[in-house]
C-alpha cells in the first residue's frame, strides 16, 4: 500500500517559502524524480539566487550555491568534471531570464546534458515584488507601478518558446501546477528531464508557473486563479521541443 | 640536463597548467593571452581533458566555480577587462573556500585601454577586484621558465590552502618566447584529499555543500576572521622575493615581472658607472614579502619603484620601508614599457639630486 | 470576534516604532511584522522586549539576519485563528501594503482597524494632497480601507513642540477633506503632551 | 660569445618573426642564453612588424633591446626607425631591392643585399628573409651554418620537411653574398 511520505532526497528542514507558494510542490516533484530514478548518490544541484537561494538546504545532495544568474555555468562545471554525475539547477525568473540569460542560452546551445528547473512566477519575490523579465504587459510590480508598459518597458520573455528553436535543447516544456492534473503533468515532465540527461541527450528545461500570493498580493487560492486566468493564457502550457519524442 | 624547449609564455603557461594535472580550462579570447586557449584547444582532447569556450568571462569563471567545487584542477586566463568581468566569480570562489588557478596576462587599461603590455592590475589583484574580505595569491613570474615552475606551483598552493592563486604576467611576457624545461618543479606540500568536493555522495557520505552566504552576521564574521587567519599563515610562509645585487646597494629598485628584467639591465648599467644599485623583485605580490624592504631599509639612501603603472605596488613598498627611506617612483603606462635607459637616467637624477 | 490593528503608512513615517508602542500600551497578544520590502528598522528587532512583555512576535522567516528574503511563516495565519488582539506592522507605501492582500478574506472575520501612519516631514505626505493620494495607493494594493489617520510627524533629535503641532494641524486638516477620524498624535515621551500617545524608543536605530 | 641584441624588423608577412625564430633556435642548440620578443597586436598585421632576440652566454635581463648590437632590416621604415639605435660598431644588413636610402651613420658597418630580387630570381620570393639571413651569418659569424642547420630543422613545421631544403638553399645562397 502507498503511503504519503516525504521524499527520501528531500532534508527534514521545514521549507521557508511563503504559504501558498509552488517553490514547495516543485522542490518536492524533484525530490521524488531523484528518488524515484534512484539518482541521489550521483546527483549534483546548483542552488540560484532568489527566493529558492537556500535550495542547498532541502535536497539531500551534494549542492553547489550559484551567484546571480550563473547556475547553468556553475553547471557545466560540474558536469564536465564528473558526467556521470546528474547535475541539476534550479532556478526563478529573475535569475534565468534577467541576469542569467547568456548562461542560460549557451548552456542550451551547447546542448549541456544537465536539468534546469525554472520556476516562472513573473515577479522577483526575494527582493520584495520588482518587474521580472517574465512580468506580464500591464501587470502592477514595485518597479512597474503603473502596470508593465511594453513601449517603455518591453515584452515578457518566452523562454521555452525561445529556447525551443536552438539544436542543443532536447526538452523544453511548460508546466504548473495549480491542480492535481498539471501537478501530474509536471512531475512526469520534470522525470523525463532527468532521465534525458541519464540518456545523455542534452539540455532539458522545465519551465513551471507558478504563483507567488505575498508579492501579488492574493490569498493563495486567488493566486492560482489569477495564474489560470492571466498566466496560461500568455505562457501557454505543453511541450516545446522535445528531439527524440513525439513532437 | 633536462631538455629544453623554446616556447612563448602563453604556451608555457598553459602546457604547465596540463603538466600540473589541470584538466579544465573555460575561458574566452581577448588579447593578449589568446595563445592559452588555442593550447588547451588542441590539447585538452587528446589527453581527455576538457576545453571549453565559454560564451563570456562571467560564465567562464563560474564554470571554474563549478569545476572546482566539484574536486577538478581548473584553470581559466584573460587579460585585464576580462579579469574585471571575472572579479565576481573570484569573490565566490574565494568565499566558498575552492581552489583554481587564474591567469592575467595584463594590458594597458582602464576601460579598453590598449593591448600592450602593462602592470596596472597590480591593485585588482591584490586589494580586491571583487567584493568583500578576501584575498588570492598573486605571483608574478619574470621570465618564461618562471613562468611554468609559479604555474606548477601554483596549482598546489591554490589546492594546500583552498583559495584561488592568480598568476600575473604582462602581454610582453605572455608574448616572448625563452628556451624552458619542464622537469624541475617538485612539490613540498602534501596535499590533502578533497572530501568537500561535490562528487555525488554515492550514498556513502554526508552531503557537501558549497556555498558562501550565510544567515547571520555572527557566523560570516567567524568565517571570515578564520579565513584571515590562514592568510596570516600564508604571509608568514609564502611571501617570497628575488634580491640582486643589494648588499652593498646605495639604491634598490623594487621591480616585479619583466620590468624587473629591464631593471637588472640598467642596474647593469649603473654600476659600468659606479653607481651602486641593486633590486628586489617580488614573486608573491599578495602576499608581499616585506622583509628584504625591513632589511634594507636602514642601509640604503632610498628605494625606487619601477612599475609599467601609474604606481601602485609602490603603495605596498612604502608600507614595507615605512618611512625609513625615501620611496621614489618612476613609471609608463598605457603600453608604454620602460627602458633600461630611462630608469639609469632616473637612478643618475637621483645619486645626482644627493650630491 | 479578533481584533485586528493594522499600521501603515509611508516609509520613514515611523509606523513601526508607533505599532510597537501600541502593542505594549494596549498588552495585544501578538505583533505581526509584514514588511518584506525593507529589512532594516524592523518590529523583529524589539523582539526579545516585546517577549518579556507577553506579547508573541511573527516575523518574516529571515527578519534581522543577513539575508533578505520576504517569505513569511505560516504562523501568520494564527493572527486571524487565534489571537484575541493583534497588531500587524507592514512595509512602507502601497509596496510594503500588498502583502496584505493575500490575508484579504480573513479580515472580514475580525474586527480590522487600518491606521495610515503620518509624518509631514516626509516629502511624499508633506501636504494634504500628499497623503490624500498614500492612502489611496496603501488601499489599492492592500484591498483594505484606512480608517484613520496617525500623526507622528518628527524629525527624529530635532524634532520641537512646534514640529509636532504643526504636523497635527496637517494631519486633521486631512482627515477633514477624506472624512477620515483623527486617531491620536504620536510623540516621543520627553515631548508629549497631555491626551498624546508618548512614545519609547524601541526600534534602536540599529548598532551603526 | 658576447652578447648580441638583434632586431629584425619589416613588413608583416616577410617572415620576420620566422626569421627570429630561427636566430633563437640556433642559440637554443648551441645552449646558449635566449629570448625572443615579438612586437604584436594590430602592427602584426600588414603593418611593421619587428622582433627582438637576445643571443648571450649570461642570463637575458632585459627581453626587450633598446640599443641593437646586430639591425636586420628588410623595409625603409624599419630601417629609419632602428638605424639611430643601432649600438656605436654594430652591424646592420639591409634588403637594397626594398630600401633605397643605404645607411647613413658612420660608426656601424652597413651592408645592402638585394635580397628580395635574388629570391625572384630563385623563384622563392617569400624567401628574401633566408637569404638575408645567409649574409648576416657571412658578414658576423655569430653562429656557424651547422648550428643553422639544425635550428632550421626546429623551425620548419614537421608536416612540411620539404621546406626544409628550399630554406636552407635560400641561406646558402645569402651566404655567397
């Protein structure tokens, strides 16, 4: 009989994110992967700077804390020392879509066989609710305060989309996981990345939108539907490229 | 004898980087240490090393985080706007205990400045760059085969005392090429596994975390006062210098790297003259080694630093003399490499000026 | 039912210093320091006083480390669960006001007082238009009304009597065009006068 | 051996650099003191471009030679511009068929090889640096044709052996001017 438990990859440290924030769902969809695949001995994580900067705490693996931005980077060296290692990074949208953009984007052109989780909730959360590359047009931001203005400051970040078109990407899809179904959906899509890299296909990225209550200001079931009724529609779910499968 | 080969200091550097067991290098070209990576390019896969072009500076140096704390010998070389680019990274890798090697082949600067040579990173070097309280060994070879044995040397130091070891080297040594041997370097220090590096636990050990933030001032302090103690050790243990011709000197010039080759050239020079001059030259720029400067001191009429800068080590060689003797300076910069005949011109004003 | 005082107002009006004061004059069960915006100068750093006084403190997870991350504990939700009174002190500006949204529906089960901190020392509420329009912005991104206004204007060791009074008169002069009550005017204790709110120095002005 | 301070100096793409190469691997099979200098950068390309190298029995001080005992020039810019620092009693070679003006300074010995014609002559054009660099060895004697021999199978790409003969005839040929 199953029985709900927490995950063996997963510390026994209470997690500090907010109540109602998916940080939590996704740290442990990556926990039971590891779990699952059987990887923890030979996994390596590189913990980002944002709100998940104390990742390094929660997964029972050897991690390595990134400065701002340069976890795919942190990464690769990793994985180029010891391959056989499942090297992973975790990452918000500030770090990968802002000041990690040229890491992120080489990592995936150079097809880096390692897993990169990106958590998008279109806010910087750990500096206290600033515009993110992944911020929606119109939405209000402590540095938007009059709703993003694409004329003065541009569009949103596509990241899946963007990074769909380059050779080196293997896997490159968009989850969430404001419901049993996507929570599903996303743990199968972040297990498939994990095992691409045992598979050493290349790089594979999980995007996961995902809500952020404190800093949008919504009680956390006003969140998920504020991500349903404004998230998904922008950043539309499903599977960007996938190299050796269906699509 | 050993067999000796002719090489540029580029090449030498980066083939005793290989002969060090380094197997990593990230970097990305900018004149004029381009030499390093085209090396390790043709290198590195023949041996199953690893060369990789990083798409910037940042990511190359964080590669070099990731490497090392994942238990490698790592190398990574730029010239001084690239080595701007890498001062965050350093600060990590400082701040996260982690050892690698890093190569400066400086040019003229700020900005863009020029690709000549130039010491004007000196202050970069070893006062920072980076945030916060730290410090790397900086050693600076003056001729090719000085070159590969501080390489060599260096990989140790930096894996003994678990912090990033900069080699600092100008574009005229990078450039110049000088017959060398490889054989000669022997390491004293026993070297300790690394059993903090992120390997993977196998499920076998605790699991390691590389990291430097921390949640409460209390604690970075600790860490950070431990860490100035080692670099308390390390002043006592690794400052080292090259005297020449000082015992009976009335002017000792301090010169590091090349100048202090051309400096010999006019010390030479001045005593075809009859004038009495001498050098110390600095091989560890941090830490520096004040004795010599202790020693002197009280014997000489006075110091003279010789430096591709507007001065900058001279700074350190004030600290050093303490007021005992006057510290006189002459410089060019921008590219400008000094003469033999301008610092003889110089030491004449200065023997001059006394009598 | 809970009663609920909620402290807002512009940053460097000193709302903090004014919610702890009033914690400890009204002995609440419980202080909430909300602000994620700024990680100095924070109810958090009175917290061992406040204990002494019986007074819980809930704090965001790393108020008064090193590190600033606003993410905020659980325990929050004891405010509206089981506290019979509490004070909730939030960050400056309609910024620091937004993490109230998220607690919205808990309010309408508690008896909410929202007061706007007021110091016309600050330039953004220096004149009624000024404070007309914090307010408004403090509503917006907290989805609460203000149902007062507080006068502390100062500034900070030389603050005078007249500071004080002519602070007060801008700040009834407000109330009057938003309809709004005069809650108290706030000074400290060597200052106050009679019928004022006197006010200890708490919040120390961190160790620099 | 004394201590000889050479600057070769020319147009990039006359093999300059090559030509020093070769001075510095003879003084490395005959275990002698060297150092080689390139001036590099944007003058490397097309423009001047000049090499330093030090030949000595005492360890080299200063890689970077400031008044030449030995001036190989093989363009009238070059020899405009090193002439004057040419050391009182050195020695400077030149290629007459690219430098029309001789030198002009008293106190060193000058000697004019038509070097780029000779080398039309022979069909090797890109070689006048070889044959340029027989007549030095002739004229100074700093390093006999045996060492030469060897350092030139140093310099010459191992791919490319048959380079070998085409260099060395173009050194001989230099030599019998």
């Amino acid at each position: 009989m199953a029985t709900f438990k927490r995950p063996h990859s997963l510390t026994d440290i209470t997690l500090h994110y907010c109540p109602g924030c998916n940080h939590g769902i996704v740290h442990r969809l990556v926990a039971e992967t590891i779990d699952e695949l059987g990887i923890e001995g030979t996994t390596v994580g590189v913990a980002p700077v944002g709100c998940a900067v104390f990742a390094y705490n929660y997964f029972e693996c050897d991690m390595q804390e990134a400065a701002h931005g340069r976890a795919p980077a942190v990464a690769t060296g990793i994985k180029r020392v010891n391959p056989d290692n499942v090297v992973f990074t975790y990452q918000g949208d500030g770090d990968l879509a802002a000041i990690g953009t040229a890491e992120t984007v080489h990592a995936a052109a150079r097809g880096e066989n390692i897993t990169v989780i990106f958590i998008n909730n279109a806010i910087y959360g750990m500096t206290g609710g600033q515009m993110a590359p992944t911020t929606l047009p119109g939405q209000v931001t402590q540095t938007s305060p009059y709703g993003r203005d694409v004329q003065t400051q541009g569009y949103p970040l596509k990241i899946c989309e963007m990074l769909s078109t380059l050779d080196g990407v293997a896997l490159a899809e968009r989850c969430a996981v404001n419901n049993i179904k996507n929570i599903t959906e996303t743990k199968k899509a972040i297990k498939k990345a994990f095992q691409n890299q045992i598979d050493k296909k290349g790089f594979s990225i999980i995007e996961v939108l995902s809500t952020c209550p404190t800093n949008w200001g919504l009680s956390p079931v006003e969140a998920l539907k504020w991500l349903e009724e404004n998230m998904i529609p922008y950043y539309p779910l499903g599977v960007y490229k996938d190299k050796d499968g269906d699509k | 004898m050993e067999e000796k080969v002719l090489m540029k200091g580029n090449e030498a550097l980066a083939r005793a980087a290989i002969e060090a067991g380094c197997r990593f290098f990230f970097g990305y070209p900018i004149t004029p240490q381009t030499e390093v990576a085209a090396y390790m390019a043709k290198q590195m896969p023949k041996i199953g090393g690893t060369f990789l072009q990083a798409e910037s500076e940042v990511a190359a140096i964080n590669m070099v985080y990731g490497a090392a704390g994942a238990g490698a010998r790592v190398l990574t070389s730029s010239s001084s706007p690239g080595v701007s680019l890498k001062s965050e990274g350093i600060s990590y890798i400082a701040g996260s205990d982690l050892p690698c090697v890093i190569c400066n082949i400086v040019r003229g600067g700020p900005g863009l400045g020029g690709i000549q040579p130039a010491q004007s990173d000196y202050f970069q070097a070893t006062k920072g760059g980076g945030h916060g309280d730290y410090h790397m060994i900086v050693l600076a070879p003056c001729s090719v085969q000085e070159m590969v044995n501080l390489v060599k040397e260096a990989f140790d130091l930096a894996d003994y005392y678990r912090m990033p070891v900069m080699i600092m080297g100008d574009g005229m040594l990078g450039q110049m090429m000088e017959p060398v041997s490889f054989g000669s370097y022997k390491s004293s220090k026993e070297l300790a596994e690394k059993t903090w590096a992120t390997t993977g636990t196998k499920l076998e050990r605790k699991r390691n975390i590389i990291n430097s933030l921390y949640i409460t001032p209390e604690e970075l302090e600790k860490l950070v006062v431990e860490r100035y103690k080692k670099y308390d050790t390390i002043i006592e243990s690794e400052a080292r210098s090259e005297e020449y011709m000082c015992e009976d000197a009335d002017i000792i010039i301090a010169a590091y790297g090349t100048i202090a080759r051309v400096s010999k050239t006019a010390i030479k020079r001045a005593r075809d003259k009859g004038l009495k001059v001498g050098l110390i030259r600095p091989i560890t720029l941090w830490p520096f080694d004040k004795k010599p400067f202790e020693k002197y001191s009280e014997k000489v009429k006075s110091f003279l630093t010789v430096e591709m800068s507007m001065g900058q080590m001279i700074e350190d060689v004030k600290l050093a003399v303490s007021g005992k003797a006057p510290v006189e300076f002459y410089g060019r910069t921008g590219g400008m490499i000094p003469t033999p005949e301008e610092i003889l011109e110089k030491l004449e004003n200065m023997m001059g000026g006394e009598r | 039912m809970k009663k609920v005082t909620v402290f807002t107002g512009h940053f460097g009006s000193g709302k903090t210093e004014v919610a702890v004061n009033y914690a400890i004059a009204n002995k609440v069960s419980a202080i909430c320091d909300l602000d994620i915006v700024n990680p100095y100068f924070r109810t958090n750093d009175a917290k061992k006083l406040l204990n002494e006084k019986g007074i819980k403190v809930i704090a965001p997870n790393f108020a008064s480390t090193n590190v600033d991350i606003p993410s905020l504990p659980p325990d929050v939700y004891s405010v509206f669960a089981s506290c019979e009174s509490a004070i909730l002190d939030v960050g400056g500006d309609e910024d620091g006001a937004t993490v109230l949204g998220r607690y919205r529906q808990l309010f309408k089960d508690s008896e909410t007082e929202v007061f706007m901190v007021v110091n016309v020392f600050r330039p953004e509420t220096s004149d009624v238009e000024g404070i007309a329009l914090m307010k408004d912005a403090i509503e917006n991104a907290s989805r609460l009304k203000i149902s007062g206004l507080i006068n502390n204007s100062n500034l900070l060791e030389l603050t005078t009597r007249e500071h004080i009074e002519r602070g007060e008169e801008l700040v009834k002069k407000a109330c009057g065009e938003l309809s709004l009550p005069f809650i108290f005017t706030s000074a400290m204790r060597e200052y106050a006068k009679e019928g004022e709110f006197p006010l200890n120095k708490y919040i120390k002005m961190a160790q620099w | 051996m004394a201590t000889h301070e050479i600057i070769l100096a020319g147009f990039g793409g006359q093999g300059i650099l090559f030509a020093g190469k070769l001075l510095a691997y003879c003084g490395m099979v005959s275990d002698k003191e060297l150092s080689w200098l390139p001036s590099y950068g944007p003058e490397m390309r097309g423009g001047t471009c000049n090499c330093h190298v030090i030949l000595s029995d005492e360890p080299v001080s200063s890689p970077l030679i400031t008044k030449p005992t030995i001036l190989f020039a093989m363009n009238q810019p070059s020899l405009e511009k090193f002439e004057g620092k040419v050391a009182p009693g050195g020695f400077i070679i030149y290629d007459s068929s690219l430098i029309a003006s001789g030198v002009t300074r008293t106190d060193v010995t000058g000697v004019a090889l038509p070097a780029t014609q000779l080398a039309h002559e022979m069909n090797e054009s890109k070689l006048a640096n070889m044959i340029l660099m027989g007549s030095l060895i002739k004229h100074t004697g700093i390093i006999d044709i045996e060492t030469v021999k060897k350092a030139l199978t140093k310099v010459v790409p191992a791919k490319k052996p048959e380079l070998y003969d085409v260099n060395l005839n173009c050194i001989l040929k230099g030599m019998e001017n």
